[in-house]
C-alpha cells in the first residue's frame, strides 16, 4: 500500500459510507491524487516529490474525511454524540438525584446506562466501522431509545419538578434517537438512480415503518410493566418484550425492501404490526 492509498484510507476512516460507496469514493480520490502526482511529473519532479507534492495539495486526510462526512450523511455523526453523551448526563444527574434527594441507589441501573451510552459515544467515534453495518447501528441506537424510554418510568420516584425536568429530558432523547435512525436508514439506500419523487417515497417509507416500530415497542414494554406489576417478579413477565426482538430482525428485511418497494414496504410493515400486537394475547389466552 502506497502513500497514497494510506491517505485515502485515513479520510474513509472518518466516514460512514457503505462498502460499495466506500470503493466509488475511494477510486474517485486516488484517481484525483495520481492525475495530480503526474502532472508534477511532467513539469520535472520525481516521482517521489511529485506523490509528496500531490498530497500536501490535497489536504489533511482528517479534514476532509470529516468534509464529506458531513457533506454525505449531514449532522450523523453529531447527532450519535449527542445521544450517547446525553444519555451518560442523564446517568450522572439521575443517579445523583436518586442518592442524594430519594435515598436509594441503584448501581445495576446506572451499569446498564453507562453501557448503552458508551456504546453509541464509541460507534460516533467509529463511524467508519460502524456505518458499514447500518442496521446494527441502528439496533444500537433504538436499544438506547427503549431504555430511555423505559427510563420514564423510573423517575416517576423524584420529587414533581424534577420529574418533570427528567421527562422532559428523555422525551428529546427519544425523538433524537428515532430521528437518527430514520436517517441512518434513508442514508442507506442508493440515491444514485432515484428520482426526487422516488426519494421523497423512501423517507416516508422509512419514517411509517419506524413509527410502527415505536408503537411495537411502546406495546411490548407496556405490557411487561404491567405483568412485572400484577403477575410479579417471573420469567414469563417479560414476555412481550420478544415482539421487540422479532422486529428488530424484521426491520433488517425492510430496509432492504423499502429501498426496492417502499410502498410495498408500508403494507407489510402495517400487517406485522397487527400480527406482532395480537400475538402475545393470543398466546396468553391459550394458556
């Protein structure tokens, strides 16, 4: 591997791009760099000054691997900062709080958040691995938004102010999470042959199909709140929460079915809502 290709590398290091774009960007920018290198060439330089001429005129690889990031897939990097660290602040404020104001302390809770939040800080920082596994990123950071979530319930033992101000603050943290994957999924399709119509289709797709998945979500942790409450501390309480898991692996098949039928996309996404949701009823009342 030449110097050049070891530039190139670096400024993929600090995008998300998938693999076949990846080696679009990465041909594009080698192909820029030799046409530079021979041009000093021709004016007299060797080889070697003329590769260390291209590439000083080319720029620092990290700032423009940044550049395109942003260029590319706008504000997803940033967005990953901002989930991960805001959900390591809620850790610190909340547990504060619970020591301090409630009197209890709840170090397997503060583990969990601590873990989640490392994890969408360490996927923002490795963008250039991570965005090459577009739906397990995604897994990541909806994981983040039902414990979160799930988080809404847990401050209902702060004092009334403090409740509201924690609510508040993982209601945001929520949405930034949805937000974030409906981009990261919309992110993930090839642009290159669609039309602007065809886009705007794609987002929508995107966008119905997530909403159907907060609803699953929203369900599933509802339902084992409740078991949790009436039926007791048991395995069979947390039941519901395999319709989370069974759409989390169905949504890795609609990504790839939105980016062909996004309208078809839609349609299923609805009947497995309906079939996800009935389900667990089903099962109980058999039992």
């Amino acid at each position: 591997m030449n110097r050049m290709e070891k530039h190139v590398n670096r400024i993929l290091d600090q995008m998300q791009s998938p693999p076949d774009e990846r080696e679009e960007i990465k041909e594009e920018l080698l192909t820029h760099l030799e046409s530079a290198k021979y041009d000093y060439m021709n004016q007299g330089n060797s080889e070697k000054k003329a590769e260390k001429q291209a590439l000083e005129d080319f720029g620092d690889s990290s700032l423009i691997g940044h550049g395109l990031q942003e260029s590319l897939y706008p504000h997803q990097r940033s967005l990953l900062y901002v989930i991960g660290i805001a959900t390591l602040l809620f850790a610190v404020f909340f547990y504060i709080s619970m020591t301090f104001v409630v009197g209890e302390v709840e170090p397997i809770w503060l583990l969990i958040q601590m873990i989640i939040g490392s994890a969408v800080t360490l996927s923002a920082i490795n963008i250039a691995f991570m965005g090459r596994h577009y739906w397990s990123l995604n897994v990541i950071v909806l994981i983040t938004a039902m414990w979160n979530g799930f988080n809404g319930i847990i401050v209902e033992q702060t004092p009334g102010r403090q409740a509201i101000l924690f609510w508040f603050y993982l209601a945001v943290l929520v949405l930034l999470c949805i937000l974030f994957v409906i981009r990261n999924s919309y992110y993930s399709s090839d642009h290159t042959t669609t039309t602007k119509k065809s886009r705007s289709i794609l987002k929508i797709s995107y966008v119905v199909n997530i909403i159907f998945g907060v609803m699953i979500c929203a369900t599933a942790l509802f339902m084992t709140y409740g078991f949790l409450i009436f039926g007791g501390f048991n395995w069979g309480s947390f039941f519901p929460l395999s319709c989370i898991i069974a759409w989390l692996i169905f949504f890795k098949f609609q990504m790839k079915l939105i980016q062909h039928r996004p309208l078809t996309a839609i349609a299923v996404g609805f009947g497995f809502l309906i079939f996800i949701t009935v389900s667990p009823f089903a099962i109980v009342a058999a039992m």
